[in-house]
C-alpha cells in the first residue's frame, strides 16, 4: 500500500474521501475530499479532482449508481486555499 505518495488516477469512490492525499506537483497534503472538483462529467458519471492549491490533476472517481450519488454535496466543496 505504498502507493498513496505517488500519483493517483483512479480515486475509490468514497473511500478516497478520507484517504490521505499528496499532489506530485506541489506536495499538498490533504484528505481526498478536500480536493478541487475539475470536472464533472454527468454524462458518464465520472468526477475528476484536482489539487486544490495548484490545480493539477489528481485523479478520478466514477459513482457506482448515477441514483444514489449526491453529487450536490460534492460540488459545494469549497477550494479556498
Ligand atoms: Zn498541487
């Protein structure tokens, strides 16, 4: 399980919530909820996040039932940093 401090593409869906998170890029550390929304894609149900302090890209996470999600809840996370 090493592999949290390395890049991430694929984020377990609410599991990532509280797994501990490093961007590769500026070395933010933080928990996968307090990630930046970059893209969410209602289409094919797939919510990209990024590093909330410099945007870049860390991973995905893809909802197992478009139904049951709660997407609102997701896209009031806040990314003042
Ligand atoms: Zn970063």
């Amino acid at each position: 399980m090493g592999i949290q401090n390395q890049f991430m593409s694929y984020l377990e869906y609410k599991v990532f919530e509280t797994q501990e998170i490093i961007c590769p890029e500026c070395g933010w550390k933080g928990l996968g909820k307090e990630l930046s929304i970059e893209e969410y894609s209602e289409e094919h149900g797939i919510i990209d996040f990024c590093c909330p302090k410099c945007f870049e890209h860390i991973g995905f996470t893809q909802p197992p039932m478009k139904s049951e999600i709660e997407t609102k809840d997701w896209l009031v996370i806040p990314s003042v940093f």
